[in-house]
C-alpha cells in the first residue's frame, strides 16, 4: 500500500506542477501584421462610432427643426403654355401650315374679351391653330406702337396697335387683321 500511496503523491505533485505552469501567463508576442491589423480595427471601431453618434445627434437636430417651423416651403409646377408666343416666333410655328396669331397687351382692359374670342374658337370643333401673342411681356413691348404696320412681313418690320389678328400660311403674314368686327367674324 505504501507503494501505492507513494505513487498518488507523485502523480499529484505532477498535476499540480501541470496546472501551475497553465496558471502561469506567457506573453503573447504579436508579429507586425498582427500589430497593424489590431491597430486597424480599433480606429474602425471608433470612426464606426464616431459615424453613429453624428448620424444620432443630427437626426435629433433635425426633428426639433422640423417642429419649430412655422414657413412653409411650397413648390408650384412650372406649366409651359405651348398656345403664348413671342412677336420673335410669330413666323415660325412651321408645324403648321396655316395658323393665327391674336396679338394684343393682356393689361389692357378689353383683354379678357380677346381670350374669351380665342377660348371659343379653341371650342369649335374644327378650327385652325391659333396662338396668342402679349404685347405686355417686356419682350415684345417694343413691337406696340400707336401706329400699327399691316404690311409688315419680317419680325423687325412689325408694329401693333390694340388688337391684331395675323393670318400666316407657310411662314408668311396673309392677313393683318385689326378691326374687331373682322375678327370677331373670323373666330366665330
């Protein structure tokens, strides 16, 4: 028995020397790239945070913003009107092979009249294209005159008194209407 005994003793003296040497922590010898690649994840870690808290406290700016606001910021789409030209593109709507041109200064007091003649004309059924021209637009100021020119055939030449109704065929003024009786006639 003693020989037994004597046996368990060694035996434990060993595992208590086995665990011992585990108690005891050998450095850990890191290599370059080890170093570099344990460098590189802290600083990720921290732009990742970094990246967070701005992203938090911006979001929490901008919600107290939007509470605060009292304008409003309203879009309104912009509408092209294809019908409204300028005196410079009376001659070329080459689409079409006859067409009207109503020129008269959309200030003027008898202009709801005009639009109305052409609003009803734009109504029928069939009808030949008609634009309107505003002599008010800054644009086309130079072109309204006291006296108009009815034998105008070129942009430069042309004069308009308060109303004018132009028929064009191909690009060339046919007739310089300017008595509304006429136009009336010739829109109805």
């Amino acid at each position: 028995m003693a020989k037994i005994k004597a046996k368990k003793t060694e035996n434990e003296n060993e595992v208590k020397a086995k665990t011992k040497a585990k108690k005891i922590k050998e450095p850990k010898i890191r290599t370059e790239e080890g170093e570099t690649l344990h460098r590189f994840i802290i600083i990720f870690i921290v732009i990742l945070l970094l990246v967070l808290a701005i992203y938090l406290i911006s979001s929490l700016v901008s919600k107290d913003d939007k509470g605060n606001t009292n304008t409003s910021n309203t879009s309104t789409e912009a509408e092209i009107d294809y019908n409204k030209v300028n005196v410079g593109m009376i001659l070329n709507r080459n689409q079409y092979s006859k067409y009207y041109v109503m020129v008269y200064d959309a200030d003027s007091v008898n202009a709801i009249y005009y639009s109305t003649l052409i609003t009803q004309y734009n109504d029928k059924e069939e009808h030949e294209k008609i634009f309107f021209c505003d002599l008010s637009n800054p644009l086309n100021k130079e072109y309204a005159k006291e006296e108009s020119n009815p034998k105008a055939q070129k942009v430069e030449d042309f004069a308009f008194g308060e109303v004018t109704l132009l028929e064009i065929q191909k690009g060339r003024v046919t007739r310089y209407i300017e008595d509304i009786e006429t136009i009336e006639s010739i829109l109805q």
